[in-house]
C-alpha cells in the first residue's frame, strides 16, 4: 500500500517474493552447519563469545546463528525435505513417525557434540516426533534467525505447509557441510550425508 508518494510499505506474501528477487540479484549466499566428529569440536566461537553449529555465508560475510546442536539438527532436517523430494516433513503421519525420528537421530548425532562412533542413545536424543518438543524447536529457530543479523530474514524461517507440515525454502544446493575435513556442498558427490540420510527408512 502507499502511504505516501515517497513510501511503499509490502508485507507477508509479497514481502518474501521481493526478498527472494532482491537477494539473488544483490549477493551469493549458503547456510553452513558445522559437524562434530572425530574428537574434533566443530563448534566454532564466533566473536560475541558465543558458539554456533549455523552460519549464513553471504558474499564474504558470515552469519552466524546462534543454535544448539539439537536445534541445528531439526533445522536441516527441515531444509533436507526439498533435498529428498518429498517438500516438507510430515509430522502429521502417524506411519512417518519411526522414520522422521531416525532421520533426526542421524542428523543429530553429527550436529550434536556427541561422538558419530555407536548407536544413537535413545535416551539423549530428543523425541522430534511429539509436539511438546518440536514445537519449542521451532519456535527457538525463529527466535535466532529473528535476532541474527541477517537481513530478509523471511528467507530462513521454518514455514508450515498443511497440518504439521514443516520445511524451510532454501535450495539444498545452497547448504554446506562443514566437517573435519573440509566443506563440501550438500549435493556434492563427494558429501555423503545426504545420500546416507535418503537411505534411512
């Protein structure tokens, strides 16, 4: 709407469009997660003297985004529903529960700062299949990128599709995997989480 001839106020839908056009013109950008692994802590301390496993990369700049390993971990899950082909997870699918919550075991393990070596330990990791704790994850997601110094922040959010259905719209080809040994775009050939995490079922 115009409330002057000088102004031009946008919101909601419209708003996340003209986002979307304006930062693929303005700058190149990636969403890095940080792996833990190998006796190596991968969480990196940025300079407020806070620790981070997320960080938007624009240009030369980094953003980090301030989230625990668990939080990290639900977040890709959400980014890696485009990645699969499936466009969000269902968490309203009762038959999707066994296989949502092992993808997110796998995901946390390597975000977590727990070792990769051994199975899962059922009772440390979060059951992301009950609402008492997805719904926090959520909401603390939003929280970081809200605070973060990002701008078109909209681009990052968690977005529900139906009924307890959740993705976040960014291109799996925009993430990096940062590990030990490097980083490696997430569909890369040589980037095996996703090809282990499609394989879980």
């Amino acid at each position: 709407r115009h409330d002057s001839e000088a102004d031009f106020m946008y919101g909601g839908f419209y708003k996340a469009i003209l986002d979307v056009m304006s930062i693929k013109k303005v700058d190149r950008w990636s969403v890095c997660f940080r792996t833990y692994g190998d006796g190596t802590d991968q969480f990196k301390d940025t300079e407020s003297g806070k620790k981070t496993t997320v960080t938007v990369i624009r240009d030369d700049e980094e953003y980090p985004v301030y989230v625990s390993g668990r939080d990290a971990a639900f977040y890709l899950m959400l980014i890696l529903a485009s990645a699969t082909g499936e466009g969000s997870v269902d968490f309203e699918d009762r038959r999707q529960e066994g296989i949502n919550q092992r993808r997110y075991e796998f995901l946390y393990q390597r975000l977590s700062r727990r070792s990769v070596d051994g199975d899962t330990d059922h009772k440390k990791c979060p059951d992301v299949t009950a609402p008492r704790t997805r719904i926090p994850m959520k909401s603390r997601l939003i929280s970081a990128i809200k605070d973060s110094n990002l701008t078109e922040k909209s681009l990052y959010m968690p977005q529900e599709k139906g009924r307890n259905n959740l993705y976040v719209p960014v291109d799996p080809s925009r993430v990096i995997i940062e590990s030990p040994r490097g980083r490696k775009a997430l569909t890369d050939i040589g980037c095996i989480l996703l090809s282990d995490y499609k394989g879980i079922v």
